[in-house]
C-alpha cells in the first residue's frame, strides 16, 4: 500500500506507550508534523506532564482539551435518560467517550490546518471504529492514519525496543497488568490474566469501586433529583453533571457498587471479556428507571424500553454521529419532559436500591390504588373490561373446538377447561345471561 502524502496530523494523544512512540513513527513513516491532542475526559492524570512529553518527543505543538463537561452533557447523560446499555449490562463508558475525543481531535485538525488525524487504538478492537466513523461524519475530507495497522509493532516488547533505540522516553515496564481506559463515567479493565474468561479476576482489578467486603457496612440512603431525566442534584444539594458524578462515584464506589465482569460481542466479531466499574452510572440508571416508573405511561415506557438497546448498540457500534441517533435524542427529550422527581437509593454490599420515589408530575394515584375503600374505580368495570380483553380467546377457543369436532365425527367436543365460554355459536359469547358472577358479587378488593 503506497502512503497517502501528509504534511500535518493531528494525533489523538494518551501520553502512554503507544502514542509517545507513535509521534516519532509518524515523522519517520510519513514525513509529516504532528500535533498532539490530549483530551481530558476525566482520566485524572498530570496533564502538564503528558503535554510536556508531547512536546519532547517531537509534536510540534500540544493541546489540551477540557472536554469533561461536553462529554458528560452531551454523551453520557443522552445515553442515561436513553437507558441505554450495551447487551444488558455495559454501560459504554468508553463508546461514550471516543465520540466526543474525536469530535475535539477535528476542531484542532482544523486549527492547525492539518490535512490528516491519527489514533492509537489497535486494529483488533472497537475504538479503531468509534473515532474512524467520528473522523468521516465530521470531516470527511482528512485523511486518517491508524499506525496499528500499518507498522511493525505487534506488541508492548516490540514498541519498548522501537522507543528505546530513538531514546524515547516511555513509562513503566514492558510487563503491563492490563490495558486500563478511565474517564469520569468509568475505568474498564481488559487484557493480561481476564483475557481466561474461565479464572475470577484478581481483587486488584479495581479503581473506582472498594469490595463490597472490604467497603463501608453499613447501608447509606442518598437522594438523587432528577429534571427531565437530568440528574441536578445529590442529597438536595445542586450540582453540575460533572461534579455531581465524581461525587456519586466516590459515594457509591465505596460500596462496592458498580462493577460488573462481563464477557461481551466486539462488533469486530470477537467476543471480549472485561471488568468495568461504573458507580455513579449504576445509581443514576437504577434510580432513573425507579422515576420513570411513576412518571411515564404504560406505552410510553414501554416503547422507550424497545429503543433503549438500539441506543445502545448504536453508541457501542461507533455511530454516535448518526441521524437515528439524533432522531431518538428528540423522542427521548419529549419522554422525558415530565421526569422530574427524587429519588432515595439505597447503597449496601455492592447493590443500589431504590426505596423511595417522588414527583410533582407522578402518574401514580393512591385513591386509585390503594386495596382500602375508595370512590373512583368502580371495580363492576372490570368485569365487561375483562370479557371484552378476553373476546379473542374465547372465539379462539370456540372455534378450535369445533374445528375439532368436525375432524372426528360422532365425537364429543372437548370444552376448554374453564367452565366459560360453553360451545357454541360465538354470538352466545357475551350474554348477559351467561355472567357467573353478579356486579355485586364481584366487588372483593385485590389485584
Ligand atoms: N470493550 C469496551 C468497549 O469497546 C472497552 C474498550 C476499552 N477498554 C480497555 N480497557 N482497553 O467499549
């Protein structure tokens, strides 16, 4: 494959081993300068110090991004109120994130008139596609560089010996426990020993949860509020998205809440197996399905059921930027006009439960409910409610009967078991005169 001439890329820059030893194959490979992006999402690391390596090892210039409030406000809180979870228990901490670092990564590609941008994931994984299909929505006209995929290095040995023969300077040792990606939503964990799906993963594999063994004993009741599916404040105290989850991540982390060992499907076609740890995330989405539930109508919240995994499957699948994407976003702020309320979990041994919930726009009606005496459900409304709900059956029923009775004839029909409906023509089915029990009669409370 003949290189693409380039004169300037922007790089999606870790400060790890990968990308310091990709600066310099890229001067070498492609002739070309480089910038370094660092995109701070929340992975609490010395900034100053990944900038100032950047710049030593051959960018000809660094930019830091802030970019945790725009991927708190504009990815992870979208993908909460959607519900979405990858598969039934991911909660996409990094699909989440990749969208946004691309996103910042083209508007410094622009701003430094770059004609290309670069990322250092591998070729055997999702995040290759994530900021590859951010790269074509935003700015298709850039080239795109995955040195994975090109260049010689095929393992963490092999880039240690490529850094050490240009005396680059790299962190650690070549031995790497595990590949480790953290943001303000989650750190996940793949790679080393959790590559044997078949062995437990060692206790050390933890960041931001404590054993639900080793952590705090006793149960803690906090309060999450919610506006219009928006968490905005935790035990009454208003906060920013950002601020509010860092706190809740430590709350909830030291309960143990919020990991979770999982094996999933790459959409590269393998299956992975990884240990995430999502603890503000967990109690977010348990305590805003516990809202929904006395805030949304049956449809309403079941149809919003039925988009949550394509959500999620998209935002997995790296089409964050993608009009179906958008177009749920809208639904999703019209459903969640009315998601307003309080919320008290309950954090214990690694479980966040809801026990408490309130809203001033609350569907949920007590004279309705409630098994005592009460003046506006007159449970005689059931019965011709039932009868007609059930039609459908009982001509079922009727008509296989006799369907049975002409297969054999001379032979009995068999009735159903239930006494009701009697064989016969199903104009009989709803008689008056067949009602076993009197309007009256039917009045025992209960569900
Ligand atoms: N498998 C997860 C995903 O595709 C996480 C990938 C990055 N995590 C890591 N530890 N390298 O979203």
């Amino acid at each position: 494959m003949t290189k693409p001439s380039v004169k300037r890329v922007a790089l999606a820059y870790s400060g790890g081993l990968d990308t310091s030893v990709m600066i310099t194959w890229l001067r070498e490979n492609y002739g070309c300068e480089v910038v370094a992006v660092i995109g701070n999402v929340g992975q609490r690391e010395d900034f100053e110090a990944i900038e100032a390596k950047a710049l030593a090892t051959g960018a000809i210039a660094c930019r830091l991004l802030d970019l945790r409030a725009e991927f708190v406000e504009s990815c992870v809180l979208p993908a909460l109120r959607a519900g979405a979870l990858y598969e039934g228990r991911y909660l996409l901490g990094t699909a989440l994130a990749r969208p946004v670092i691309a996103a910042g990564q083209v508007a410094v590609a622009r701003e430094f008139d770059c004609d290309a941008v670069a990322h250092g994931c591998t070729g055997k994984g999702n995040d290759q596609v994530r900021f590859e299909l951010t790269y074509r929505a935003l700015a298709p006209e850039l080239t795109v560089i995955a040195p994975w995929r090109e260049w010689e290095i095929t393992s963490r040995e092999d880039a240690f010996a490529y850094a050490e023969a240009r005396d680059i300077p790299v962190p650690g040792s070549p031995r790497k426990l595990y590949s480790i990606d953290r943001n303000l939503w989650h750190t996940s964990f793949e790679g080393g020993e959790l590559e044997n799906p078949a062995v437990a993963a060692p206790d050390d594999v933890r960041d931001l949860t404590v054993s639900p063994f080793k952590g705090n004993v006793e149960p803690e009741d906090i309060v999450v509020s919610f506006e219009r599916g928006i968490p905005v404040a935790l035990n009454s105290e208003r906060l920013a998205p950002v601020e509010l989850i860092s706190r809740l991540n430590a709350v909830a982390g030291a309960h143990g809440v919020g990991r979770v060992d999982l094996v999933e499907n790459r959409l590269v076609g393998m299956k992975s197996r990884g240990v995430y740890e999502t603890p503000a995330g967990t109690v977010l989405l348990a305590a805003l399905a516990d809202l929904e539930a006395i805030t949304l109508d049956r449809d309403t919240a079941a149809f919003k059921q039925s988009i949550a995994t394509r959500y999620a499957e998209l935002t997995y699948h790296g089409l964050w930027y993608s009009p179906l994407r958008a177009a749920l976003d809208a639904f999703l702020e019209s459903v969640h006009e009315t998601t307003t309320g309080d919320v008290t979990v309950r954090l214990y041994k690694g479980q966040a439960s809801p026990i408490a919930r309130s809203s001033p726009h609350s569907l949920y009606r007590e004279d309705l409910a409630t098994f005592g005496e009460d003046t506006v459900y007159d449970q005689a409304d059931a019965e011709g409610f039932i009868r007609l709900w059930g039609l459908p059956s009982s001509i079922a029923a009727r008509v296989r009967a006799q369907a049975k009775t002409e297969d054999k004839p001379g032979a009995e029909a068999h009735a159903p078991h239930h006494p009701e409906p009697q064989p016969g023509p199903p104009a009989a089915i709803s008689g008056p005169a067949q009602r076993p029990v009197s309007a009256s009669g039917a009045r025992a409370n209960g569900a």
